[in-house]
C-alpha cells in the first residue's frame, strides 16, 4: 500500500493551496479530486461569477452613454469560458509538471475518496476500480455547494443556484433572485447591469445586506433601482412553482399583502452547505459540529492527524480565508509551533455597483457592543480620480478609537476600485497601529488612496478640504452610549 506524507481529499482553492504548502516541506503528497482541480472556485464559483461582474460593469458604462446597447450574449458567455480555460490550463498544466520533476513528491489521483481509518483513504475512480492508501497526516478540504430549500424544486435551468448559471442560454426577460445578502445581491448586480433582465430581489429583512451599516447597503439599493431591479424588502417567500416553464412565486409582507409574481428564472441564493457526506468520517472519528460542517481547533479536527480547510468549515466561505487555512494548517503539521489563525479584520470585496471593500468591525456593530468609537466620512465626489473617471458616487468611512491614539477599527469603501483602497488600512489594524504614519506618506496622485489619507487627514484635524466647509461631503462624528455627535474641532 502506498504510503504518504500528506493526503489532500479536494482539488479546490483550499487543497490545492494546502498541497502546494506541503511541497515547501520537502513533503510526498497526494491529491485527490473527483471531479476538476481548481473546484468550485474556478467553474461554478468565484471566477466565474466575478468575470460575470467585470463584463456587466463594462456593459453598464457602455449604455450610459448608449442605452439602447444590446449584450451580445454568445461573447458574454465566451469570455467567461476563457477565463476558467485560462485558470484550469494553468492549474492543470502546474500540477502535470509537478508530477514529471526529478525529485518528485506530488501526486495526483482523480477519483472518490473514503476514509477507512484515521491513516487509510480508499480512492474510487470513475471506472470503478478501487486503490488503498495511507498517510501520516491528512487534510480535509472539499468544499461546499449550494443550500436548497425543501420546499423548492431546483432544476438547475428554470431554477437555478450558482451552479446553475452556466445552463443558461440566453438572457431572460425577468428574474427573481432568492436571497439578499453578498452573492444574491451580486447576481442581482449583474444581470440588472446587462439592462436586458427585469431583476427582482426578495429580501425577508428590512433592507438588503442587513450585516453591513444602512449607509453601505443604501447606495446598494438606490444603483439596484436605477438599474430597474426591484427589491421586495420585508417580503416571505410563501411558494416558488414550474410554470408553464416559467417561475411563478407568491410573497407575503409584514402588513399582510399577498403578491404573486411570474418571472422566466429564478436563482436561489440563501447560503452554502459544507461537503461531508459519504466519506467516512465516522470512520475515522471526525466530529460535525451543530452546522454540519466538520469541527475543528484552529484547522485541526477532533483526531489529531487530521486538519479541515475551506468551506467544509463553513467559518467563512471565502477563496483567500480557505487558501490562509490550508497554508497554516500544513504549518502546524510539518513546521512546528506557529500563532493560532484570527478571523478578525479579514479584508473582503462585494462585488455589487458600485464595489464594497471592507476591514475590521462596522458602525453598527460597535454600536450594538457599546464601544465608544470616532467616525470619518468623505465623499468620493472630492477624489480627483474618482472625478477622472466619472464615478464620484460612493464614500470613504474609517473607524478609529475615540482617544487620542486612534487605532484603527474598522473600515468600508463604496465606489469605483474600492478594494485598491482597503489594505493599507488593514495593515495598520492588524499591526495595532494608529493613523499618522499612513496620514503622512506620499500618496499616488491621482489614485482612489487618496481619499484614505484625506480621511486620515480629517482625523488630525488638517485635512485639504475642510469639513466646516464641504459639510455635505465631510463628516467627522462621536458614538458614545448609542448617541452620534458631530466633532466640534473640525466644524469651524
């Protein structure tokens, strides 16, 4: 039986990552995957969904101008096809050469894999036949798929998840989306971008992105309106039928209306679940925790030799989040002692219209923990380059400590190139540090980061603009004891 270092069970973000760790270590490794490296990530994920975004953004600028422009749907759908081509070649021809090096020490098995103990994982292939191997370690790492409600049929062609995009063959006249938080309103972003598809959103809570600050999830709203998408807010989904190959759905809202609406598709987008099933586990002695997903301590599971990455965790289903666990996880087996994984102040983009990038706690977080904090506003319509390009709709909000120190708590950027503007800051939280080193340097000109260090400027109360001034557009403020007030300093 052939034995290993380091069996990987998924060829995902995650264990691709955690795989490649390995190799550093001078480690034999394996990789299994029943289906395509690259996952979730490269063909029915974050690529593909993100390429979708960039296009819908360029047709959106493009009917400012031209707003009888029409999407060529058949270019739409080969650019995306390009792109997963792009990154699958890249992932597949890295991994055939790591496996005709000299010295090698990755293997690759495409096929099912099922854990007969804590050592031993059985790979089933696609022609049914079977191969026994045992490693030292092992890393979990399969990923997750899309959450169905019981109560709905989904076909994948009239109704759909994520997975389902690709069936699509032309643009529909009328779409509903299921699901208003961060891939929802992605969705609802990009169809509605392309001007062709009458987009509905249905949202159980008051206002879309209800996580986010109402400032955030209003300049979401009012560009979703714009684009002629309509969001039901307070709305419960009573029912979602095949039609006449159609979608039909009934709604009921807080004040007791019914409404039933027909769409051509729909797209349900209400959360993930983590991959565990058929694997063995119990096998093994791998425990699930109340979500499903497999439990762990700082990426390492009940069973001492066995570590989980990526989405099967569901602690934050993001590429960068999975990719960090995987890295650090190998760490831990084969590297020695290193400092436990934080999921505070993770850097995140929403890729809506206009962009969202955000680090560390929002205003409305700290206010429901009751921490006293100092907010700076500024308007993207005073950023020269967001003037350049004609995009001044959007804001600048960082949020520091109210003492002199000003440490950094949290921030969040609407509008044009927003995730450009968001690591700097990130860096300074993850440090501990304050606001005047990153005040002081020299800026790009013109860039979006600009506005940062205006931002920061405001704060040291020397900022170019003066907010007694552009008022409008400039706000500086105090949270204490839930009450916001104005800091006099800076009003002149």
């Amino acid at each position: 039986m052939e034995h290993f270092d380091l069996i990987v069970i998924g060829g995902g973000p995650s264990g691709y990552a955690g795989a490649m760790r390995a190799l550093d270590f001078g480690k034999r490794v394996l990789l299994i995957e029943k289906k395509k490296i690259g996952g979730a990530g490269v063909y029915d994920g974050v690529l593909t969904s993100k390429t979708l975004w960039e296009y819908s953004m360029k047709i959106s600028s493009i009917r400012e101008m031209m707003p009888e422009y029409k999407v060529d749907f058949p270019e739409m759908v080969k650019t995306v096809n390009e792109a997963v081509f792009e990154r699958k070649t890249q992932m597949t021809v890295h991994s055939q050469l790591l496996q005709n090096t000299v010295h090698r020490l990755f293997f690759y098995e495409k096929g099912t894999a099922f854990f007969i103990d804590k050592n031993t994982i059985q790979i089933t292939k696609e022609d049914g036949s079977i191969k026994k191997v045992t490693a030292d370690h092992i890393l979990i790492a399969t990923g997750s798929r899309p959450r169905i409600p019981n109560n709905i049929t989904v076909d994948e062609k009239t109704i759909i998840t994520s997975d389902g995009i690709k069936n699509i063959k032309s643009l529909p006249k009328s779409m509903v989306v299921l699901g208003a938080g961060v891939i929802g309103c992605e969705f609802a972003t990009i169809f509605s971008n392309l001007g062709q598809t009458k987009v509905y959103l249905i949202d159980k809570a008051d206002r879309i992105l209800p996580f986010e600050d109402e400032d955030v999830a209003k300049v979401i709203t009012d560009n979703l309106a714009a684009h002629g998408a309509t969001v039901h807010s307070g709305a419960s989904l009573k029912r979602m039928d095949i039609k006449e190959s159609c979608v039909e759905y009934e709604l009921s809202y807080k004040d007791g209306r019914n409404e039933i609406i027909r769409v051509e598709k729909a797209l349900v987008s209400i959360g993930r679940i983590a991959n565990t099933e058929n694997m063995g586990l119990e096998n093994a002695g791998v425990k699930l925790n109340d979500r499903g997903s497999i439990w762990d301590d700082d990426t390492q599971t009940n069973i001492s030799n066995i570590y989980v990455a990526g989405d099967v965790t569901t602690e934050m289903a993001l590429v960068n989040v999975g990719e960090r666990e995987a890295r650090h996880a190998v760490v831990r087996m084969f590297g020695g002692t290193v400092k436990p994984l934080t999921y505070k102040n993770i850097s995140t983009i929403m890729f809506l219209n206009p962009e969202v990038a955000s680090v560390g706690m929002n205003e409305q977080e700290l206010v429901a923990k009751n921490i006293p904090h100092k907010v700076v506003k500024l308007d993207y319509s005073i950023n020269a380059r967001a003037i350049a390009m004609r995009k001044t709709q959007g804001f600048f909000k960082i949020i520091v400590t109210n003492d002199n120190g000003m440490r950094i708590l949290g921030m969040r950027v609407v509008g044009e190139h927003a995730s450009s503007a968001i690591q700097g800051v990130a860096y300074l939280i993850h440090t501990n540090q304050g606001i005047r080193e990153l005040a002081e340097m020299m800026h790009p000109h013109p860039s979006i980061i600009e506005g940062v260090q205006e931002c920061l400027r405001m704060l040291l109360n020397k900022s170019i603009y003066k907010p007694y001034i552009f008022n409008d557009r400039l706000k500086c403020y105090v949270c204490e004891n839930g009450v916001c007030t104005p800091v006099e300093s800076l009003l002149g």
